[in-house]
C-alpha cells in the first residue's frame, strides 16, 4: 500500500471502528473473520473490548496495517 493510501485511511476512518466495520471501510481488503483468527493467533491489531464488542482505533490498526503491508506494484 502506498504512503498517500495510509494518509487517505488516515483521513476517512473514524477514531474507533469496529472489527465488523471493517471490510467496509477497507473496500474488503480484510474481513472479519480474518481479523478474528489474526487476533487468536496474537497477529491482529492491538484491539479494545467493549463486553464481546471488538473494535480498533484508528492509529493501531493503521499501524499494524503498515507492519503487515508489502510495497506497492507503483513503489517498485
């Protein structure tokens, strides 16, 4: 993913989504049930609980979206 596509995520995504929102907010990069076995495994995002609500805020799932992300076909 390119800088300016983390700087637009940045930008559009609310202070706290949950793991459900996020397919849609990503354009389906990610689904749920991935975040959920991710998180099982200790490789998902930092995430907040709110009772079986699971959420992310904005910064640390951008931040484990760069720690995961690969370069881009237009970065070379």
């Amino acid at each position: 993913m390119q800088a300016d596509s983390y700087a637009e995520l940045e930008k559009t995504l609310p202070p706290i989504l949950s793991r459900t929102e996020v397919p849609k907010l990503t354009g389906g990069l990610i689904s749920a049930g991935r975040l959920a076995n991710l998180d099982c495994l200790g490789q998902g995002p930092r995430r907040i609980t709110l009772g079986r609500k699971v959420g992310y805020t904005r910064a640390d799932f951008i931040a484990w979206m760069r720690s995961r992300g690969g370069r881009s076909e237009a970065e070379g």
